[in-house]
C-alpha cells in the first residue's frame, strides 16, 4: 500500500500508529473497494477513510487538471457537518486540498463562491446531494467524483431519507460515473442487508472490528419520598416528576458534564422547561434538530468550554459531533432500541480505553423491565 508520505506523516504526527480498524479499512479503500466499515463509537473511523481518500486526490491532481468536486462526504445532520469541517479543515489545509460544507444553512454567497470555484473535497447532507444536480453549474462539477463517503450509515437505513440518499447515489452515477463508495457505521446488525442497501447491485468489502468497549449502566425506578412529595405539592407537578428531576440533578452533581438524551423533541423542551421553573439558574441547555442554528452552536460551545453542566437532546447530539469531554450519559425513559442505547452511552468515554458510564431514568413498570434488558444487552456487547 503507497498511501503518500506526506498524508502518513500527518497521521502519524497527530495519532501515532494506525489502530485495528484503520488497518483493516485502509488498504481496502486505498485500492478503490467499496467499503462499509463499522467499529464503535472513537475508533477512528472518519480517519479510516479520508486518509486513503486524501492520497488518492493528490495522485489525481498530478495526473490531471481537476476542475469539479472529487469526493463527497454525505452525513444525516447539518451539525455533524460543521464539526467535519472544523476536523477536516486540518488535513486539507496541510495537503492543499480544497474543502467547503454545503447545506441548508449555505449562505447564498458561500453557494454562489462553490458553484464558480468547486471544492475538491464537499461535506453536506442527503437532502442538499439531491439539491446539486438542480445548480447549472454546480451539476457539472459532479462529473469529476470518485469518491464518495456517507457516515453514520445506521442513522439511514431504516429512514426515508435512506432512499432519498440511494436514489440521489444513482443520479450521481448518471453524472460522474461509478464512483467509489465508502460507508461508516459505529452499530448495525445486518452487514451483508446494510451493504446491499448503500451499494446496491456492486461489489462491497466489509471492514469490521468491535474491540472491548465497556460500558457501565445503571438503571432507576421512581422510589418516591417525602422530599417529592413537598416539592410536588409546590411546583404543581406529580410526584414521579419531581422524583426524576431529583434524581436527573443527582447525577449531575457527580459529574462535570453530562448528555441527556430524549425520544422526542417535544420531552426535550418540557424537560428543559421544568429545570428552569425549579432551578432558574441551573447551567442546563437544549438541543434538537428544530432549533435554529445559532442557538445549537451556542450551545454546543457553550457545553465544548465547561459553561454547561448538561445538554438535554434528541439524537441530534448522538452521533459524532464534537462538543468535548462528556462524562456520562443520562437517558430519559427507555432508548427502546439496543442499537440506540450502544450509539447514545457511547458518547460518554468516547475514547476505547475509557468506561461509557450511563444512566436510565425509568418512569413506569414496563419502561423499566424494557430498560433492564437493554443494559444487559449493551454491556454483553
């Protein structure tokens, strides 16, 4: 394998010697495979697959002139595409390799400054892929794509801007050919069907390794006392209620900064609302895909310098957004999936070697015998 000098040095400048998955991902992406490779959450899997991409681009650039888009890097949220940029802009910086995000919070400008001047590297989302090919000049520059990366790959699958993206795939093909395909997962159960739903009728090697993750979960039932009963009785709320915010508070005292994640937008904003008529000055924010943008980085940043003690979110904060050091994990009623359990704990101790220390709050019988095995299950993993 000839991945170039000056991209290994890079890498092993930052992150010293390549781990499991990037050696077994590598080698397959640096010869032109179609690729899924699935690791957990902090392995290195953005990396396993830009650092061939990134080669591959300069060996093109010598041979040729190249005047459009060559890779496309496609991810379910436009927050995980700000973050990319902020990760990516390093590498291509130090390589000379051209790179812009493109969504729907593009200003026109930015879009006008793409479709005259293309970057070599793209980062957007499944809806604005399909919104290319309506740019009279944008479209030509998709003739020249060779690769084309999609992260979180389980966000997509069992979704319909899953199809959205593979008909939006197919288009491509119609301007620049059959490009390469690469896709990362952290958690997916069915290979061989996730494969086939990214990379359709086409060859496809699977980069897999799951090293040992530990997780550490526990799980609550409401055990109410006369504490919540007070409160209760002051704040106009059910007992349960006042117990979960109680017991939420708790754990965030022991930690420094903590994840909430919610099955809904709407308990995101009740939750929230309810920290804020009880504990007004409590350093807890909210952030969900609704939000406008400057309220979810403020917050995001806010959460990144240590101003936040806790961020209650949906699953616009489970996948790989960059918001610094998360201690634990709490999850507010049942995750009701293993897969978005495992995605969602995971993002405490995000790094292998550290512990993924999480929390269910359970409000009923049912939701906390659910939540039972789930742990059971993720722990197993």
């Amino acid at each position: 394998m000839d991945i170039r000098k000056e991209v290994l040095e890079l890498f092993k400048g930052r992150f010293g010697n390549f781990n499991k998955i990037q050696e077994l991902a590598i080698p397959k992406v640096f010869y032109g495979k179609n690729t899924l490779i699935v690791a957990p959450t902090g392995a290195g899997k953005t990396e396993a697959a830009v650092v061939p991409v990134f080669s591959r681009i300069l060996d093109i650039r010598e041979r040729e002139e190249v005047k459009g888009i060559l890779a496309i890097y496609i991810t379910p949220l436009r927050a995980l595409n700000r973050d990319l940029l902020d990760r990516l802009y390093w590498w291509c910086n130090n390589l000379d390799i051209s790179i812009a995000v493109r969504h729907g919070d593009t200003t026109q400008s930015e879009r006008t400054k793409q479709s005259k001047r293309p970057p070599e590297f793209l980062i957007t989302t499944p809806e604005t892929l399909q919104a290319l090919f309506l740019g009279k000049k944008l479209k030509d520059h998709l003739r020249y794509v060779k690769f084309v990366i999609v992260d979180e790959l389980h966000e997509l699958l069992d979704d319909k801007r899953g199809v959205q993206l593979s008909l939006g795939l197919e288009r491509l093909v119609n301007f620049a050919g059959d490009f390469q395909r690469i896709a990362l997962s952290a958690t997916i159960g069915d290979l061989d069907l996730a494969g086939r739903f990214i990379f359709g009728y086409r060859d496809f090697d699977i980069a897999y390794w799951y090293g040992v993750k530990r997780y550490d979960i526990e799980v609550f039932y409401p055990r109410i006392t006369e504490e919540d009963f007070e409160l209760s009785r002051k704040l106009e709320w059910s007992p349960k209620i006042v117990w979960s915010l109680r017991k939420i508070k708790e754990i965030l005292d022991r930690h420094r900064s903590v994840l909430i994640f919610v099955n809904t937008r709407e308990m995101a904003e009740l939750l929230v609302s309810r920290f804020k008529k009880w504990l007004p000055d409590y350093p807890i924010e909210i952030h969900h895909s609704s939000l406008s943008r400057e309220v979810r980085e403020r917050n995001e940043r806010l959460f990144k310098e240590g101003k936040l003690k806790a961020i209650i979110a949906t699953s616009s904060l489970e996948l790989g957004i960059d918001i610094g050091h998360v201690d634990a994990v709490i999850q507010y009623m049942s995750p009701r999936q293993v897969i978005r359990a495992v995605q969602r704990f995971g993002r405490a101790g995000h790094k292998l070697e550290e512990v993924s220390k999480g929390y269910i709050i359970t409000m009923d019988p049912d939701d906390y015998a659910e939540s039972l095995v789930i742990k059971k299950k993720v722990e197993e993993i």
